[in-house]
C-alpha cells in the first residue's frame, strides 16, 4: 500500500502530471456528457472510426508542431510564424502536384513532398538566421514571416484554392488500403519517437536546456549558442514543413487563407498545457504531445456541445490563463506551502536560477 502511496506521490510532482490530469478531466467529462464519444466502431472497409480516432487524426499536425514549439520555446524563444510555414508547404506540394482533373500528378509525388518539407527548413532557418545571427527579438523575427508568409502561398496559388486529384496523396492523411488507422498518425508518433531518441541518445537536449537557462554561461562552457538557436528554429520549420503536408492531404487542396491559422497559438499552448515554462529552460516533450492531444479533444467537445468555431477562441483563451496562473511563481510557491502543510513533500525551497545554470552547463 505504501509503495501505491509512493508513486501516487511521485506522479504528483512529476512534469507529466497537469497535463494527464487535464487530458483525463477531459475525457470523464465526453463519456458523461457527449453521447458515444468513446466508441470506437470499424467500418465495412476495414477501418476505425469514432470521434476518439478524429481526435488522433486531427491533432497529429499540432503534435508534430508542438514538437519543433518547444524546443523554440526552451531556447526562450517563440515562433508565431509556423501557421504561415502550413500553409507555404501546403501551397508548395499542391502547385507542384497541380489540380488536373484526370488525377495525374505533375511532379512525382516524393520529389513534392521533399519540396514542401525544404522549404519548410528554409523559412524556420530565415527564422533562425534572423534570431541566431542577427540577434532580432524572436517575436519580431518571427512576426515578419508570419504576416508575409500567407501573402508568399498566395503568390505561389495565385490566389486559388488548389485541388488535387492526385489520389496517392491522399494517403499522406488518409488511410492506405490494409491499414486501419490514417497514416499521419504513424507519421507523428515516428516524429515523436525520432525526438525521444534524440533527446535520450544525443546531449542536444541538455544544450537547448542550458541554452534556455543562461546562454552568457553556455557560451562560456564551450557551447555554440548561436548554432543551438539557429537549429531549433530550422527544425521548427522542419515540423511545419510536414503539418503542411498532412493539412494539404486533409482537405486535398491548399488553401493559403486558411491552412495553419491560428496554429502557431494551438502549438504555444500545447507546449504550456505540458509544463514547459515560456521563459525557456527544462522542457518536456512528452508534456506537449499529451498537451496538443489535449488541444484537440478541448475542440472537438466544443463542437461537440455545439459551440461554433468564433467562440472557441475564448474558451482556448481561459485555458492560458489558468496556465499562466498555475505556472506562476506564487502558485507554485501555494502549492509546495499546502504539500509541506499536509506531509506530502518537502519543505518549499526557492530555487536559485544562478545555481540550476551552472548545474546544468556543468554537466554539457
């Protein structure tokens, strides 16, 4: 029983455990009050269906966003230019596929795919030159891509919606023939495994940490801030490069006024919703998937209940708030006072950023 007791107490006080408790919040409440949310039922050809498979389906864009988001974010950084970057890819890979009725594709379809996720790296790498090299606040760096980069897939689509006939590309999202899930959700989870082994193989988690926590003594310890910075950026891009891919394959068109709006603040709260703090510093990735996944399920009970899509920004607007105020100093100092009150922890201590940087540049 104490040992149940124990790693009750561990998971408490653990990054992961906010974002699961919203999440589970969220589910109690759909199976109470939404009628056969979570029925998942298979289909004459084969496949799953339900709103918890929308749920996956639909979030993995904002997943693979949140991924490249808070390594942005751990550098103490920002990136609202990645709803912009969707839709460059997307406009990229459907004027390259074109919109010809007899579904044949222009260009191979690898070789479009490849494009649309290049220029993705290069808009994140414009970013990160801007940040990195120029030393641009990273808002403003951002800010600019984000306000010229629907105007560029409007150039590119000479303001049409794009359709593509191409039927292989539907598959990017869609489900290929013998499969019972949509591809893009094993496109996200091998995003996400590819970060995990990253981050467990590799010290480029440690030096985005120590990055985020005091670049002056980063650089010190030997660590090339300004390639730290410029990598996550691009990488950034990289992730928008394929939500584009999947947005486009969605809807099997691009669309440059409405593909990615309003992602880059889906993604920011994502990565919030999972504990990393927005000055930058100690990230967690599982955290972000668990948060964006949390985003998704947050709107589809919104539409669910029957709340439109202009009101569902105030809803996501209450959500920062409450985050805000529970990441905040005071909040955390409350709560570490209410567990040492009641025996659950230890007493409160506050930490010593100056002592956390250089533990941290200490071991890279």
């Amino acid at each position: 029983m104490s040992s149940v007791k124990d790693k009750l107490r561990a998971f408490s006080d653990s990054s992961l455990f906010l974002p699961v408790v919203a999440l589970a919040v969220l589910l109690a409440f759909n199976a109470i009050f939404v009628d056969g949310f979570l029925t998942i039922s298979l289909t004459e050809d084969g496949r799953l269906y339900g709103r918890m498979i929308d749920i996956l389906n639909r979030s993995c864009s904002l997943v693979i966003l949140a991924l490249g988001m808070t390594f942005v974010i751990a550098t103490a950084g920002i990136d609202i230019s990645v709803g912009a970057v969707v839709a460059i890819s997307a406009a990229v890979v459907c004027t390259l596929l074109g919109g010809r009725g007899d579904g044949v594709a222009e260009t191979p379809l690898a070789l479009a795919m490849l494009a649309a996720v290049g220029v993705g790296i290069l808009c994140g790498a414009w970013n990160g030159l801007l940040v990195a090299k120029f030393k641009i606040q990273a808002m403003v760096a951002t800010l600019i891509l984000m306000t010229a980069g629907r105007g560029i897939a409007q150039l590119m689509t000479e303001g049409q919606i794009i359709t593509v006939y191409y039927k292989p590309f539907a598959y990017i999202s869609g489900v290929i023939p013998g499969n019972i899930l949509p591809t893009n959700i094993f496109i996200a989870l091998a995003m996400v495994l590819l970060v995990a082994f990253l981050m467990k193989k590799t010290s480029i988690g440690l030096f985005i940490q120590s990055v985020g926590i005091n670049p002056t003594a980063a650089r010190y310890a030997g660590i090339n801030v300004t390639m730290v910075i410029f990598l996550v950026y691009a990488f950034s891009g990289f992730c928008a490069g394929v939500s584009g891919l999947i947005e486009s394959s969605l809807i099997r068109a691009a669309d440059a006024n409405n593909a990615g709006l309003n992602m880059e603040m889906d993604a920011i709260l994502a990565v919030a919703l999972g504990g990393t703090l927005l000055s930058g510093g100690k990230f967690y990735i599982g955290g972000s998937v668990i948060g964006a996944v949390t985003i998704q399920t947050l709107t589809t009970t919104m539409y669910a209940l029957g709340v439109s899509a202009d009101q569902l920004p105030v809803v996501k607007a209450i959500a920062v708030i409450a985050i805000c105020l529970i990441q905040s100093k005071k909040a955390q100092e409350m709560f570490a006072a209410w567990k040492e009150k009641h025996g659950t922890g230890p007493k409160a201590v506050s930490p010593d950023p100056t002592s956390i940087g250089a533990k941290v540049v200490n071991e890279a």
